[in-house]
C-alpha cells in the first residue's frame, strides 16, 4: 500500500529546507481554525525554520522527510530521553490525510523505540486538534495531563501530554 513511501533522515540543508516548506504548508492550514494566525507564524519561525531545526539537531532531535515517490508529502521530528521517545512532530500534507500515512508513521515510530529500548513515548497535542487526539487515543496513547503552555508570542495555548508505553510486553 505504501510501496513509494520513503522515510529520509534529514541531515542536509536541502532536506530542512524541504521540511520547512512543509511546515509553512502544513501548520496554517491545520491550525489556523483554532489558533491565532500571529502564533502560527511564531510557532513556525521559532521551532520549524532551518536554523531552529539546524539547533535542534545539535541538541538530539532527529528530523525524518517523508517522500511519495519524489514528493514531500509529510514529516515527523522526534528525541530519545532517557527511557522516553518523544514525538515532536509529525505533519501531513491535507490531499495525503486519510490514506494511512499517520499509521505508517506511527509504526516507523514504534520500531525507533524498539530499536532504542525505550519505555514510553511522549507527545503534545493542542486540546481543540481533535482529530489529531483521535488518531493518538486509537493508537493506544492516554491522556496523561492537560497543561496551558504560555509561548513568547503571547498565546496560551491548551495542550494533552499522551502517553504509551512500550517495550517488549506491549503490543502496538
């Protein structure tokens, strides 16, 4: 089904590049219904640009361009802690919604965290992103908080932390 899908490790200018035409893409469209379009530039500029990732990558994030055939169509950013893999990002494009790509990507994470023995994955969701709460409840994901994250634009923006474990007695 996902024969032409390919998961790039993004380690060079042109692939953060491509991730970050992703990001100003990806992020307008699926926030811009609940959140303020001032933050969604900030969030953007702040985390997803090529010196914000380039930075990060120095601090462990590892960054994975998903390509169908030569197209970006999505990417995922995620960092190992500890006994934890968290989940930073993960986007696709609108027209690839629907086709299977999240569980695709959900089952690449899975063999990352086997791969580094981790425990539990980690990740953040804005509290109104429901169909994104969805998917992560289906995939076995529980509501471990609910926090008010205050960005240095000036949103405060309502946030789940979900939380799965893993591992070797765990099904996925």
């Amino acid at each position: 089904m996902h024969n032409n899908i390919k998961i790039v490790k993004a380690t060079l200018s042109n692939q953060l590049e491509a991730i970050a035409a992703l990001a100003n893409e990806i992020i307008p469209q699926h926030y811009g219904s609940f959140l303020p379009m001032q933050h969604i530039r900030f969030f953007i500029d702040t985390y997803q640009s090529v010196p914000a990732m380039e930075e990060q990558l120095l601090q462990g994030v590892v960054y994975y361009l998903i390509k169908d055939s030569d197209n970006n169509i999505a990417y995922l950013g995620i960092e190992h802690k500890d006994t934890t893999l968290i989940l930073s990002k993960i986007y696709v494009l609108n027209e690839y919604r629907g086709r299977g790509i999240g569980r695709f990507l959900m089952q690449f994470l899975y063999q990352r965290a086997a791969a580094l023995k981790v425990t539990k994955i980690e990740l953040y969701v804005v509290t109104e992103n429901s169909r994104a709460v969805h998917f992560y409840l289906k995939e076995g994901f529980i509501i471990s908080e609910t926090i008010d994250k205050a960005y240095k634009s000036g949103t405060t923006v309502k946030e789940y932390r979900l939380t799965k474990r893993v591992g070797q007695a765990t099904n996925h």
